[in-house]
C-alpha cells in the first residue's frame, strides 16, 4: 500500500508527531525519550522565541493506517544570513525500515525547500546549536544521553540511499573520574589565579546564578560562534534557555571564572544525568516523571552529562580552562560520581578535546550532519 504524507497542522498531531520515537524504539534498551512537553513547546511559535527567526513544516508518514515515521523542516533565516547559505534542514528524522517511508518524508521537506528557493538541505540540525543534532553513526549500543538523538542503525543506509552525504561529524567521550585531581591541573590552576587575578565562583544561590548565567551565556554565544551551524542567540532565547537550565542545575556542578574586573569569561555546567528517569516515564512528567527527575538530579547519581563548557577565545590558552575543571572536579569527587559524559563536540573542535586529556576516557558515540544539493 502506497506511503501518505500528512502536515501536522492541529495540537493532536503534534502530540501524534512528538510521542512516534517513543512507539518506535519501545523495545529498544538504548533509546531515552526527550521530554514531551519540551518537545512540544520546542515546536510552538508562542513558546519557542527561535521562531522569530525560523520556519517549520512538520510531517507525518501513514501506511495502512498507522503512523510510521515523522519528519520537520525547518527554514533557519539567522543561519543562511551569517553563513551565506542557501539551505533548509531537516530534523527530528524517524521512521520504520522502509524505504519507502523515509524517501516520502525527505521527499516533502525537499519539496518545500525547492518551493521556497533554496538549493540544499542539511541535518539532522535544528533551531540553534541549543538544540538537538546529528544522526547517531557510532555507539548504538550505548545508553542515550537525554540532550542527544538516538535512531537505528538503519538510517544510515537510508541516508545513503536518500543521497545524502557527511557535511560533519560530532564526537562525544565518556570520562572516567579520578579518585584525586591530577596536580599538574591544580598547578596550573593556581597559578593562573595568582599571576592573571582570575577567580572560580561557585553558586549557593540560584537568583545569583540566574543573574550570571544571563551574561555566561553571552559567552557561549560568542566561544561558539564559529562552530558550524551556529547562529546569534537572541536575549529572547538565551532567557529563554536560563529559564530552562537553572531548576536543573545541581549547584556543585556548576562554575564561573571571572577576571579582575568581575567579568564572566569562562563558565562550565554539568548536570546529573537524568535519562533513566526520562527512559522509566516515557518522556512524560506525570504522574510519577517529575520525582524520578527529581531524584535524579537533587539524590545520589554517578552519572553527570556535560551541557556546556565555554571560554571566552582570547582566554582559551591562558590555562582558564583548568580552573573550571578542578573546581568543579573536587564536588565529582567528593560525590561520588563515577562517569561524566560529554556532549556532542565538533570533530574539528581540538580545542575543547585538548581539556579532556588528562582524563581517562572513550570516545564512544560519534554522530552526523548530511546535506544535499536539491
């Protein structure tokens, strides 16, 4: 039976759109469901201040009745105009082994992208790089993160088959912790302070940590405004991510660094893994999601995910760096947490993989971004 298309165009879909993943990989060990009222919120106009930059076009894929793949396209205006690019992505990409399936979907976005002008696609990308990216290529048998994708290794050859090729590749490690930190960190740590008057500020006050991660954020904008894909976050969206970030945040695992004057120039968040807790209640927060979440982030947990590590450039080889991780490294130790998980980190980026040296570690996930000319 021939493959429908159908835009999400009422909230019904939309929920219809969000919870396909969680049907999908209902078997699947690895996979951890976003968060469904995020998902949601990240895919409305009112909710999302992306938009005022973005457009999207949501898709569903029916066969015989039953909905067995979805599909976004998203039009990036703030993107193409600082890249000189003529490109519309794609993401959130799902859908059941059938050719027929994925060519229907892509086949929709491209159709779209032609209607409107533009001569390639790339993803999976999405609405900034606070968003969700890259296909998974490489650790399919490792536990999902719950701020990355995780999709079959199938998709791959639908890719290939689609004629997609690697624009990039991200990579992600999983760090052991170290029963003491290495001295040579604390030296340069130390001396770093006493020579440059920086100093590690930590947080017991979460209004106090509202206030600066406002302006670290202005830092992260400016660390990664080279990386691909990148695009200028808007106050709307970095209030909009402060928001999000700080009920999460453990206070031990987070840090500033600010010179003499008080300026933030570095700041480093990581935060106590809660993909269990997401895997356990399927994405949802009720009835009982928000106490496992809870429980994840305020109990015992010897897991952390690693959301951001951001140094202003000029201070990226002055040792900065160092002073974010052993302060933050002494609360890893003292709390018995036994793994740390990168996020996904540009292939190309040897600066942020230079600080993971003196860690014992595994590069065990690799995703990517395609493109194609249309």
């Amino acid at each position: 039976m021939s493959i429908t298309v159908k835009e999400v165009l009422n909230k019904k879909q939309l929920k219809q759109w969000v919870r396909f993943p969680t049907k999908l990989y209902k078997d699947n060990a690895n996979f951890v469901p976003f968060l469904e009222n995020d998902e949601i919120e990240t895919f409305t106009k009112e909710k999302n201040p992306a938009y005022a930059f973005c457009e999207t076009r949501l898709f569903l894929a029916y066969k015989n009745g039953e909905i067995v793949g979805r599909i976004a396209g998203l039009i990036n205006h703030a993107y193409n105009k600082k890249w000189d690019r003529n490109a519309i992505r794609f993401t959130r990409f799902d859908f059941i082994d059938d050719y027929e399936v994925s060519k229907a979907l892509f086949d929709a976005v491209v159709e779209w992208g032609k209607e409107r002008g533009f001569s390639s696609v790339m993803g999976p990308i999405g609405f900034t790089d606070m968003d969700h990216e890259g296909m998974l290529v490489e650790g399919f048998d490792e536990f999902n993160m719950s701020i990355t994708f995780y999709n079959h290794p199938y998709y791959l050859e639908h890719m290939e088959r689609l004629g997609l090729v690697k624009d990039i590749d991200w990579i992600e490690y999983k760090l052991t912790v170290p029963s003491e930190i290495d001295p040579v960190l604390i030296k340069i740590s130390e001396r770093v302070i006493e020579k440059k008057g920086f100093k590690a500020v930590t947080y017991t006050d979460r209004k106090v940590l509202h206030k600066d991660a406002l302006e670290a954020f202005r830092i992260i904008d400016i660390a990664f405004s080279k990386l691909y894909g990148t695009v200028p976050l808007t106050p709307e969206i970095i209030e909009n991510a402060v928001n999000s970030y700080i009920p999460l945040v453990n206070l031990d695992y987070i840090c500033s660094v600010k010179d003499e004057e008080d300026n933030i120039v570095a700041f480093g968040v990581m935060v106590p893994s809660i993909a269990k807790a997401l895997k356990k209640s399927n994405g949802k927060l009720f009835p009982f999601g928000i106490f496992r979440m809870l429980r994840a982030l305020k109990g015992k947990n010897d897991l952390l995910e690693m959301y951001f590590v951001a140094v202003k450039p000029e201070y990226q080889m002055l040792g900065v760096p160092a002073i974010l991780i052993t302060t933050i490294l002494k609360n890893i130790i003292k709390n018995g947490v036994k793994y740390c998980e990168t996020g996904p980190m540009l292939e190309t980026n040897k600066a942020v993989h230079s600080l993971w040296k003196p860690f014992e570690k595994k590069q065990h996930k690799r995703r990517r971004c395609y493109v194609k000319n249309i």
